[in-house]
C-alpha cells in the first residue's frame, strides 16, 4: 500500500485535471491553426473568429452526441429538439 500511496501522491501533484488537459489542447489547437492554416485574403484576427465559430459549432452538433451519450439518451434528445 505504500507504493500505491506514493504513486497517488505523484499523481495528484504533478499531473493536472482532465478539464485542464482539454483546455490545454484545446488551446493549443487554435493556436496550430492559426500558424498553419491561414487564408492569404483574410486578416489573423478575421480568422480566429471563423476558427471559434467552427469550434462552436462542433460543440454543439448533435451528431457528436451520439458518441457521448447511450442511443436511447441521444435519440430523446433529438426528438426534444424536432431532429428526425
């Protein structure tokens, strides 16, 4: 038990929440695309509003419910909200 005790220790010392871990990648994400990805006609600023627009709208896309959510759950919730 002591061996697990410290392991834990360690854990919760150095590693951090899984909700920091989305952030983090999260920010990271925006950050890789606006490098990478962008348009030559559309000014920086112009562009991480799309980027935030796409990422909200992932969001909040009811095919994405079906992966978190059991059929059941999921097909009430599209029926709640009018969606064949």
């Amino acid at each position: 038990m002591n061996i697990i005790g410290s392991i834990e220790t360690i854990f919760r010392k150095y590693v951090p929440s899984p909700f920091t871990i989305a952030i983090l990648l999260t920010i990271t994400t925006i950050f890789l695309a606006l490098i990478f990805t962008v348009p030559e006609e559309i000014s920086s600023v112009d562009y991480l509003i799309d980027i935030l627009t796409f990422w909200e709208k992932g969001i909040w896309s009811t095919s994405l419910l079906g992966i978190c959510l059991p059929n059941d759950a999921y097909f009430s919730i599209r029926s709640c909200f009018g969606i064949k």
